[in-house]
C-alpha cells in the first residue's frame, strides 16, 4: 500500500516538473537562451526517471500479473511516459530542441488528468486478464505518444513553411467556435436557443457534477457556476467574427482586417480563458465539491484554449521564431520518422486487440466504435504514407493529413470513451 | 513506400500508353486503379464513412429506430436506413469500397511488381556513370598500392564482414558490387497481400461461419441456439449442453460484476462428453463450435416475478438471540415461523445493476395480530409491524377517466370487479423505494379474458397505470385503511441470511472457419509493414582504380542510418588498405 502512496506522490512531483519544463520550452520559443532549453531538457530527463520509477512502483504494488496500465488512468500515466521519452529521443538525436513546447502541453495534460484522477490499484477483471491485452495496451500508449510528436513536426512544418498566419487564424477560431458549440450541446442544451438563454449551462452535468454527501455510490447534482456561460457565449462571438474576418482577408487582402482578426483572435482567447479559470476556481472552490472532469472534455477545452493562444502567439511573436524553427526538409523528414515509429505499433495494436476479442468475445473485429476508430486512425496515416509518394501531395498537404490523423488518435484514445459507448467501457472507469 | 524510382517509373507509364479509344477507356481505369492517387482517396473515403457507421446505432432495434425518426424526421432517417447506415459495414456499397480496394492493391501489383523484380534482380558490378564518387553517399582515397593487391584485400575484408559481392574488371578498373535487402522491396507488397488476405479470410468467416445465442437457465439443457443473420432463427447445436450452475462475484468498489463463470456439462447422444468452467476469456471449443460467457441475467417470468432460487432466513427473539434458521420455499407457498405464523416470498428486489437480489419482499401472517409484509435484507433486522391493510383498488375507464368499480381488498384476497374481470391484491407496500423516496404503493394481477397481467399502482400517483391499460381499464389505488397496533407485537424478528436469484447464463456461440486466414493476413501485415520500415535496399559500389579506391552507395529509405554505416565501413577499408600499403612500401 505504502508504495502506492509512494508511487501517487512521484506522480505529483513529475508533473509539476512537467510544468517546469514546458514553461523553458515555451520561454525558449520567445528568446533563444541555450541556457533555459537545456534544463527544459534536463527538467524532461529528471522527469523521466521519476515517472519510470512510479510506474515501477505500481507495478511492484501490483504483482507481476497486473501491470500498470489496465484503466484509463493508469494508461494516461503510460501515454505521458512515452511521449516525454519519445520526444526527448527525438530532441537529442536530431537536436531539435524547440518541439519540446508543441510537445510537453500534451504530456502535461495527459498527466494532468491523470493526477487529478489518482486511483487505488484494482482488482483485474476476468475479461482483462490477458498478455494480448497487455501488449495491446502498452503499444498503444507507445504508438499515441509518437503520432503526438509526428504531430507537433507537422504542425512546425506548417508554421514553418509560412502558411499564412491567416488560414491559422482560420481554421483555429472556425474550429475553436465549434468544439465549444458542441462542448455546449454535449453539457446539456439541446437547442442552441437554450445555450444563448441558460447562464451559465457551461457547468453543465458531466463537467463538474457535485457529489451528493452520504450517498455511496456517489450520486451527482449539478451546480451553476456564474459568469462562465456568458463567458464562453462571448468567445463564440468574437471567434465566429474573427473566422469571417480572415476569410474576407483571405480573398481580399487587407491589412486593417488582418490585424483587426488579430484583436478579435486574441480578445476570444482571453475571454475563454477567463472562462475556464472561473468554472476551474469555482469547482475547487465550492463545499463538498470533489472535483471530477470527464478527461476528453477537459483535454479538448484545453486544447481548444492553447491553439487560440498558439495563434495569437503567431500573430505577435510569429515572425521571431518561425525563423528559429528547423528547416521545412528537416521538420518533414522528422514528422515522417514519428509516423515511422508509430505506424509499425499501431498495427501491433490493431493486431493484438483483434486477437483479444476473438479469444474473450468469440469474434476479432466487430466494429465496436474503439476498433471502428483505430482503423480510420490507422488508415488516415496509410493515407499519409501514400501521400508522401504522391508529387504535389508530399509536403503540406501529407502535413495537413499527419494533423488530421493527430486529431483522430486523440478521439480514439479519449474521445470514443466519452462520446460513444462499446465494449471498451473498462477505459471508462476513473 | 517513399521510393521516387517507381514515382518516376508510374508517372513515365502513365504518359506512355492511351491510344486508341477502345482500349483508351480499359487504360484509363487501369490506371485510374493503380494510381497511388485513387488509392488515397478510396482509403479517406472508407475511413471517413466508417466513422459515420461509429457515430449512428448500428442494426438498431425497430423501437430505436422508430425513436430516432421522432427525434430527427421521418424521412431522414427513412433515408438514412434506405442508403443503408444503420447497417453500414454490412451494407453493399460499403462492402463495394472494400472489393474495390482490393482490385485496386491487385491493379497496383499486376502494375508495378514487375519493375521492382527489375530493380531487385537488377546486379549490375559496373555503375553506369562510371564513377561511385558522384553518388549522393560516396567516399574515396588515394593509395599507392597495386589494383591487384588491392582488390585481393578488398575481397578479403568483404568476406571478413561477410557481405556477399558481385565482381568484375572493366578496362584496368576492378569493381565490386554489395547488394543487401533488396526483396525488401517486396515488404509494400506483403502488406498489400495481407490485407487482402484479411479481407478473404473475413468473407470465409461470413459464409461459412456464424453467430448466434444460448441463454442456458441453471439446471436447464438445450440442444439448439438461436443464430443471428440472415439464416437466423433457432438451429440445432448437433449435442447437448447444459448449465449446471452459475456463480459470478461483485467487485466491492465499483459495484459491478467482475469474474463470473458457468459450470457447464456437454452431453452427445445422453453421454457426458466433457465438463468444464467457462469463464471470460476463456472460450471452450467443442465440434469446432466455441462457447463464450458472454453476460447473465436474472431470470423473471412472464408476470414479472424475479427468479429466486434459495432465501434463507434467520429468525432472532425479541432480545436479539438467535433461534434458527428459516428456508422458504422459492415457489411462493407459504411455511410455518417459530413464533406461530406463516412466512411466504412476495418478491425479490432487484439492482438492476449487477443483477443481484438486494432484499426479499415476505408476507407474514401471524394470526391474531394480522398480516404484515416487511423487506428482508441482509444484516438488517426486520421486525413485522403487526398491521394489516385494506387497500380500496379503482378501475378507470382508459378513454374519459370515467370510474367503473371500486374494491376493497386485503393482501392475497382476489374479486371481481366486473363480468369476466378479477382482480387480486398479490402485495401492499407501506414503503415502497422510488428514486430515493418512500411511496406507498400496491402491486395487483387483473385477470381479464383469460389474460392475468401485472399492475403496479402508486397512491400518489393515479395516473401512473395508465401507461399499462388492460383492456379498456386502467387502476389506481384508491384510500387505505390501516388495522391492528404495532405495539402489540412481541414476537421473533427476522434476518435475511443468504438469498441466490435463478441465473440465466448468456453464452455466445459462434463458428468462423475464416480466422486461421485472418490471422495469417495480420501476421503478414505485422511482419510486411515492419519490414517496409525497417529494412532497406543498400547497394554499394566499390571502384578499385590504379592509385585510388571510390565508394559510393544508394539507399531506398533510412538514408541516414545507412549512411553512418557507410561512413563505418569506408573508414574502417580505408584504414585496412592504407596500413596494408604502407606496410608493402615498407617492404
């Protein structure tokens, strides 16, 4: 029991050197300093090496039999571990050092969710007692960890090959506007009229539900948190305006409405912010709140929030660092490396969770939205590596592709969890 | 897969051909086939539709169905079902996409395997351009040595690395070829040929396998099971199966069902074959039929009334001491208590969770002090309250609420309201629990044209049985009226001791001749796609001429791996050879 405690408490630490390091990545993408990317480096390594030891310590807490990553949280622990070390081969190979600020957000909020979400170890159920689903596992956190840093090489490229700041612009707000739209329909309004009408529905059921007291098992009422409905309503607005304006811009340059989307880009991200660190302090803040976020929507709003803060970011300090960012043939090559990695275990995963249905449910493939959607994952990067042999389809647009298949893991690996039911409810259990 | 020889190579053959307009139109679908173009496009296509299929109910119920053309329209969702979404990856267009992937990988090879068996075989020692030092990855130096000497020690650190050359001399030039991995040129192939390995052995499954069904009561055996499908409908299993018990365990923290298993016996012809625990996971195979536990489920019969196998009882005087121990009969019928009375099972109370009986609803009739009904749970005291209850039952008419019969009846007591039409008091529940709340409540049977149906009526809420008319009739309850004093009782009290529900076990049985065959593909996909990653095509050119020896290589992937070998072997010939020919000069 001890080394649980042990093992918790490891956890606590490595995150919050996480956030050491991510905060010298992302110093370093503003000023270049040697100085402060190498303890990023050395802050990642020092990590490392307390994340490896806590999984060794639930492991042992264990037993043999019962290795760490059997539930959604113990699995988020792994994906952190893989990205970190993924990514920290990657930087010292090919000396690449600014990806650690693409990079590191990600492991954080993997580790983030996780942290908060601490758990006891579990009794194995029968259905999960299998090496197949052990390898299936592990190779897959593997696999997700290196398509996040094919990820962030795509995503480099892209910058990097001076896409205009515009169509970033673009399609974040557009995107942006839309996850929160849908964020808002999943919380509980089932008409948009209700969402302009509700203060406050940002709170909404499955976000922060409050725990009834004496009841066990825990029964969750909902509580109203002001100010972050008409909050995230003004977000919409002004990244809504914000996507018009650049499309204008894109068709008719113009410098005013480039800069006056840049205002309106940057006005949403505050708003937003403002938003979640309301429901975040309120949720704490509360009596006999425990806090309890659904994974994905909290991953998704995060994200949501970083892409709009990455682009107002482009916007102001654009111009410094996309001249720090590796060559566009660098950045390509390292993005088609990651998939490398990754693409050869995502078949492995595929693989073993078809030879573990068939041995526990009697048929390999039964289109259980979890397998439905590792198949489009794993066909979005078949389509990816054919399109890098493809004249004219090698470089943006397989880099477009290689986001899309980030995009697709992330919904396979979480979203399938929250948004579709299947056999795979075992990831459910927080 | 990143190989621009055969980009250059399709591009040229795509040029090339299209003559004449009869085999113009073959030509161009040919091509259209094996472009790595239509290739992508085909492969977005059936990602994204099957992630439509993940996102819409796949063969939902007709109760579903009939729920989601409220929800979204009629006709969107008759449109929806008629391009057939709710059955997309068994549909015909989405099954075409597959075939036509197939004809396309098959396209593909006819098109391009034959170039790369050139490319393979291809072993020439001499390099065209002449001269390996104008190769991407080249290295060359100077020696004063002789060629003869020199190609003697070349071949000797070729064999001392065991590589294997080609050889030849060209003019006064002595050349070397080294020609590693190339079939590894093949692995894109391997990985096209397994999934449609795949594909096959999943067509072998659909055909000639199947799926289906057996829900096996404990105690009960079955020689059929129901298969699902086309071919659907009870089908003889060929041997007998029977469930002898089943037993599963609830997980203290989540409170659901963790392990469960079934005992079960096979028989053939009468004979026991073979018995065995089936649990999850753990699938048994027998005729090359297997057996999967796949769920449970309490069974309840026709009128609702849960299955109860065993409930035993411990009966405790007034002052706590243990008396003994009760077992009542699970059909209902009623046995004698030691304080004088008689005990009998009204219901079990079900949580509809883990399917387990949380508490067992008895009636006890003690005579003078009158009936009363108490739940029984587990570490918990139930003391009969001594109070009986006259319920007062009202039919209604369905149509305009118009009242047409008011009874008063007590527990177990049946009359008939109308001709043809009784109706019989079967429990009252002081407390009953609704979300969390205490209801008083009443469950009736109505027999009414030869038809006994089940009616759970509330007091506080008269229009609840309306959703379950019977007849033209809907009922509530009307007054109740209490009797008896619950300070009277001074008899024994009563604990629930142990109770088991009568379990079905839910087996999944299924045949599928095709998975040697899908295994198969995803072994070869697993061992193609790695191979296409990790392995490459070197070939290295050695040139010995008089007074200098040139190197140059080519790669097809992983240029910068393969290159630090180069660097590794160039360095390490040259080391050998300049040594060998200062020693020679030294001589």
């Amino acid at each position: 029991m001890t080394l649980v405690i042990i093992q918790e408490y490891l956890l606590t630490y490595t995150s919050f050197i996480y956030l050491a390091a991510t905060f010298c990545y992302i110093f370093y993408l503003g000023k270049r300093s040697e100085g402060v990317v190498f303890a990023g480096a050395a802050l990642g390594i020092l990590g490392v090496l307390l994340h490896t030891a806590a999984l060794a310590f639930r492991w042992m807490a264990a037993g043999i039999e019962h290795p760490p990553f059997t539930n959604l949280y113990e699995s988020l622990i792994f994906f952190g571990w893989g990205i970190v070390v993924f990514y920290l081969y990657m930087e010292l190979r090919y000396k690449v050092k600014i990806a650690g600020a693409f990079v590191f957000p990600i492991a954080l909020a993997a580790m983030g969710i996780a942290v908060t979400h601490q758990k006891g170890i579990m009794p194995l159920p029968d259905a999960l007692k299998s090496w197949w689903l052990h390898i299936h596992v592990v190779f897959a956190a593997i696999a997700y960890a290196a398509f996040v840093v094919a990820f962030a090489f795509s995503l480099m490229f892209l910058i990097k090959d001076r896409v205009s700041r515009a169509v970033f612009g673009l399609v974040v707000s557009v995107i942006v506007s839309l996850g929160l739209l849908l964020l808002q329909l999943r919380a509980g309004a089932t008409h948009l009229a209700t969402f302009f009408l509700r203060e406050a529905q940002f709170h909404a059921g499955r976000w922060f539900p409050v725990i009834v007291p004496g009841t066990n098992p825990p029964e969750y009422h909902l509580k109203s948190i002001p100010y972050a409905g008409p909050l995230i309503l003004t977000t919409v607005v002004l990244l809504a305006t914000a996507a018009m304006v650049f499309g204008v811009h894109l068709m008719r340059e113009s410098k005013l409405l480039e800069r006056l989307g840049g205002y309106l880009m940057t006005l949403g991200s505050v708003t937003l912010m403002a938003a979640i660190s309301i429901t975040v302090y309120y949720a704490w803040k509360m009596p006999d709140v425990k806090l309890r976020i659904e994974p994905f929507l909290l991953t998704l709003l995060g994200f949501l929030c970083l892409s709009c803060w990455g682009v107002v970011f482009l916007y102001y300090k654009g111009r410094d660092f996309t001249d720090r960012l590796p060559p566009v043939d660098t950045l390509d090559l390292l993005g088609y490396r990651s998939v490398m990695v990754a693409f050869p275990l995502m078949t492995i995963v595929i693989v073993t969770g078809a030879v573990w249905a068939q041995s526990a449910w009697g048929r390999y493939w039964g289109w259980d939205p979890k397998e439905t959607a590792s198949l489009v994952t794993w066909i979005v990067y078949a389509v990816y590596l054919h399109m890098r042999v493809v004249a004219g389809w090698k470089e943006r647009p397989s880099a477009v592709i290689n986001i899309i298949g980030f995009l697709s893991v992330i919904f396979t690996y979480l979203g399938v969890n929250v948004f579709l039911s299947g056999l795979h409810s075992y990831a459910k259990s927080f | 897969m990143n190989d621009p020889e055969r980009k250059i190579n399709r591009q040229n053959g795509a040029e090339t051909e299209t003559k004449d307009a009869g085999a113009g139109i073959v030509d161009a679908i040919w091509n259209l086939l094996a472009s790595t173009r239509f290739a992508v496009i085909l492969l977005a296509f059936i990602a994204l539709t099957a992630l439509v299929g993940a996102f819409l109910p796949q063969q939902p119920s007709q109760q579903l169905l009939r729920e989601l053309a409220s929800r979204w329209g009629e006709g969107r969702v008759a449109i929806l079902n008629a391009l057939d979404f709710f059955d997309l990856y068994h549909s015909r267009w989405f099954q075409g996409s597959l075939a036509v992937l197939c004809i396309s990988i098959f396209i593909c090879t006819f098109d391009r395997l034959p170039k790369t068996m050139r490319l393979i075989r291809k072993r020439d020692a001499v390099l065209a351009g002449g001269d390996p030092e104008r190769m991407r990855i080249h290295h060359g130096f100077d020696l004063t040595c002789k060629v003869d000497k020199t190609t003697d020690a070349v071949r000797n650190w070729i064999k001392k690395r065991s590589l294997s050359s080609k050889e030849e001399t060209r003019g006064e030039n002595r050349w070397f070829f080294i020609n590693r991995g190339a079939r590894s040129r093949l692995a894109v192939y391997v990985v096209h040929a397994s999934i449609i390995t795949v594909i096959i052995g999943a067509l072998i499954g659909n055909i000639a396998g199947f799926r289906g069904r057996l829900p096996l009561l404990e105690g009960q055996t079955e020689d059929t099971f129901f298969r699902w499908g086309k071919f659907g409908g009870w089908a003889p299993l060929g041997f007998q199966i029977r469930c002898e018990a089943f037993s599963f365990s609830i997980d203290p923290e989540t409170g659901m069902a963790g392990n469960y298993e079934s005992d079960l016996v096979i028989l053939n012809s009468g004979k026991v074959v073979d018995t065995i625990k089936l649990r999850v996971n753990h699938p048994y195979y027998y005729q090359g039929i297997g057996f999967y536990q796949s769920s449970y489920d309490l069974f309840v019969d026709k009128t609702g009334e849960v299955g109860i196998e065993s409930a035993v009882v411990t009966v405790l005087s007034p002052d706590g001491a243990e008396l003994g121990a009760l077992t009542l009969p699970e059909d209902g019928s009623a046995i004698e208590v030691p304080g004088g009375g008689l005990m009998r099972i009204i219901r079990a109370q079900v949580n509809d969770n883990t399917k387990t009986i949380t508490a067992v609803t008895v009636e006890i009739d003690t005579g003078e002090s009158g009936k009363s009904v108490m739940n029984l749970r587990p570490g918990q005291k139930a003391v009969p309250t001594a109070i009986s209850y006259a319920v007062e039952v009202v039919a209604r008419k369905y149509q305009d609420d118009v009242e047409v019969a008011r009874i008063s009846l007590s527990a177990g007591e049946e009359k008939e309201i109308q001709q043809g039409i009784t109706v019989k008091l079967a429990a009252y529940f002081p407390t009953f629990p609704v979300h969390g709340k205490e209801e008083s409540a009443a469950r009736i049977f109505v027999t009414a044209d030869e038809e006994k149906r089940q009616h759970m009526l509330f007091e506080s809420f008269p229009d609840f049985d309306k959703m379950n008319p019977q007849g033209n009739l809907y009922f509530s309850i009307g007054k109740v009226t209490q009797s008896g004093d619950s300070t009277k009782y001074d008899g024994p009290s009563y604990m629930l001791e142990k109770t088991d529900g009568l379990y079905w076990t839910i087996l999944d049985v299924n045949r599928d001749p095709g998975v040697p065959v899908v295994y198969t593909g995803c072994a070869l996909l697993i061992i193609g796609v790695f191979s296409s990653f990790f392995l490459s095509h070197r070939k290295v050119w050695i040139k010995v001429s008089p007074g200098r020896v040139s190197m140059g290589a080519a790669v097809n992937r992983n240029r910068a791996t393969f290159e630090k070998q180069f660097q590794r072997w160039a360095s390490e010939l040259e080391r050998l050879l300049s040594t060998e020919s200062r020693e020679d000069n030294d001589r």
